[in-house]
C-alpha cells in the first residue's frame, strides 16, 4: 500500500510540474516556472523516496532527499522574493 502512495505522490508532482511548465511557455508569466521548477524537485524527492523506501532498503538516501526538498523549494522562493508584477 505504501508503494502505491509513494508512486502516486511521485506521479502527482510530476504531472503539476508539467501543467505548470507547459503553462509557462505559453503565457510568460513567471511565477509559472517557479512553481513549474519547485514541483520538478518535489518529483525528484518522490522519485527519491520511492527508492529510499521500495528499492535500496540497506541504503539510507535521507540526506540526499533532504537536499532535494531544499533544492525544490529554493526556485519557489527566489520567485515569490524577487519577482514583481
């Protein structure tokens, strides 16, 4: 069960990063690609989670999930600090 959630989780950030990426190419508005950008990380962190969790069970990829939820989060917030409209 837990391999399903995991999955799904992975695959709902994957299709948010892509409406919002394909959305920022068609309208130019930035804040799109931030949020396109940040789901892109939160996708890799599910990717990296379902590996943590499902495949490499005598490897712990704590701190390289960790470092990709900052990393996601990162674009996001440049965005919301720096841009203005």
């Amino acid at each position: 069960m837990a391999a399903i959630i995991y999955t799904l989780c992975a695959l709902t950030a994957f299709a948010c990063a892509l409406m919002l990426l394909r959305g920022f190419f068609a309208t130019r508005h930035r804040i799109l690609l931030w949020s396109g950008l940040c789901f892109s990380g939160m996708f890799i962190n599910n990717v990296l989670l379902v590996l943590d969790r499902l495949f490499f069970l005598d490897t712990n990829l704590t701190t390289w999930r960790l470092l990709a939820g900052l990393a996601a989060l990162l674009p996001l917030l440049y965005g919301l600090i720096r841009e203005e409209e």
